[in-house]
C-alpha cells in the first residue's frame, strides 16, 4: 500500500507540474529568531539573521505547492548573569521547506515541514573570555525538522511573505569534551521570518 500511495503521489505531483501554471524565482529576506537556550548561560533574546534563496510554485484549482531551498540564519543573543556581556550563538542552515497552501486573490496562505541542513556554527562575544572554548558545528544535529506557516502577498512578478518557523526537536547534542566532561548544547529555535521575491518564471 505504501508503494502504491507513493506512486499515485508522484503522478499526481507531476501532473499537476505539467498541466498547471508554475512559477519560480528567487528571494530574499530577514529572520527575527530566537535560540531557548546555551550552556551556562541564561535565555537569549531575539535578533536578526538573513535568508536568501529560491522557490518553485505548482498551482491548481486555488491550491498549491512551494518548495523552496533557502540559506538561513537561526541566532540567540544571551547575556552572562554577572557580567552582564553578550554572546552570539549563530547557526546557518541550508533550509528546504516544502509548503501546501491555498491562494485566496492575492493572498496564500501555507504550511508545511521544513527540512533543515546545518551548514555552519559560530560564535561571537562582548569578550573573548566569554566564548565556549567547545563551541562547534559537531556540537549540533547535522539535519533536523521544522514547520513553517505563513501568508503571502502576490503583486505581479513581486511578492512578500511573511512566516513563523519554529524547531519540532532538539538543534543540539549533548558532548563529552576532552576533559571528560558533559556538555549539553540541547536548543530550540523559533524564527519569524520576512522575505520580498521576484518572479522569474
């Protein structure tokens, strides 16, 4: 049954591909996000982060899909509880969301689960005493999965969405450093997310 429900969704995806209008382009944009926690510090606050990349939209009947591949920043500023300075705590993913929407006029609205792919991890600090010496891309899951849900405006070949994209499990691993103690880099993001397009096709 499997086999078949695969089969009949392929020829369904590419029929709709083939016989509807499909549109393309490319987009750029800003994230607001949030990271829930890093080790020995207290919770971060929200700040900025880029995004840029393309999308492909299917259409039928109102309905669409719209998968995308996106370069994306998830970042948290925490403060030191003494101190008082500020580290940054930024991890890029190669984000591919695919999206199920539906166009009401010019507005879409669509959700659907983003599939995440860790392309780097770095930290910056007020001080150089405040960074973790441990702080790597290793430290964290090489894939993991998100949703996303949002709304959309399409004027012509220009169109602005406006999205909250949240982690559905841990961005973190718990390590063992070389001194033999254990660190846990357990995180959670939540983004929002606002991105202008242009139509190319």
């Amino acid at each position: 049954m499997k086999k078949i429900a695969a089969i009949l969704f392929v020829i369904l995806f590419v029929h709709t591909t083939q016989a509807q209008p499909i549109a393309a382009g490319l987009k750029v944009g800003i994230n607001v996000s949030t990271l829930s926690k890093a080790p020995h510090l207290g919770d971060a606050n929200s700040t900025t982060g880029f995004v840029v990349g393309g999308f492909m939209r299917a259409s039928t009947a109102g309905f669409f899909i719209q998968p995308e591949v996106l370069l994306t920043q998830r970042r948290g500023v925490f403060t030191d509880d003494s101190s008082k300075l500020t580290v940054t705590n930024t991890l890029t993913y190669l984000d591919v969301p695919l999206l199920f929407g539906y166009k009401v006029a010019v507005f879409r609205f669509s959700a659907g689960p983003n599939f995440q792919f860790l392309m780097g991890a770095n930290q910056s600090a007020s001080v150089a005493v405040l960074k973790d010496p441990n702080f790597s891309k290793d430290n964290f899951n090489a894939v993991t999965i998100g949703l996303q849900a949002g709304v959309g405006v399409s004027l012509g070949k220009i169109s602005l969405d406006a999205r909250y994209d949240a982690s559905i499990g841990d961005l973190g691993k718990t390590i063992t450093t070389a001194s033999g103690t254990q660190t846990n880099y357990s995180t959670r993001a939540n983004m929002f997310q606002l991105t202008l397009g242009y139509r190319i096709l």
